[in-house]
C-alpha cells in the first residue's frame, strides 16, 4: 500500500464552482520504496494549481518501508 510522505502544494489562481477544470499528474521521480508525482490544476489552459505528491509504498502488516511490487514498477517505469 501506499502513503504520502509529502505533498508541496502552489495556489496562484482562485478556481469557482462552476469553472472547468483540467487536472494532470505525472511520474518525476521513482525510486526503490517511494515515487514523486507533479500535478498541475488549469482553466483554459492557465495553471492554477501546482503541487509535488512524494509516496511511499508500505507493507499493509506493519507500515514499514516495502520495495514498490515488480508489475507496478514496471507499469510506472514506462511512464518516465
């Protein structure tokens, strides 16, 4: 399983309720355990949002550190 370690978050324009909203995440970094994802939030093309999502993939038993499973990384590894 996976939990976030860290999440850095950038607000530089104000979204309404009716606004649509175009969200997009892509793998920057993967390393053995933990992976960081950028994600950006936009209105007609205008970033409103900016945020860094650092996770960790655990073992489900204890919540220690586990190696990212061998089929995921692969899958991920692909989208680098």
């Amino acid at each position: 399983m996976f939990v976030v370690t860290s999440l850095a978050i950038d607000f530089t324009k104000v979204a309404r309720l009716d606004d649509n909203l175009a969200v997009s995440v892509h793998l920057e970094s993967l390393g053995k355990v933990r992976c960081v994802f950028a994600q950006e939030v936009r209105r007609d093309g205008e970033v409103l949002v900016k945020a860094k999502v650092t996770v960790a993939c655990v073992s489900g038993e204890n919540l220690k550190p586990a190696a990212i499973p061998e089929s995921l990384r692969k899958k991920m590894e692909a989208a680098l």
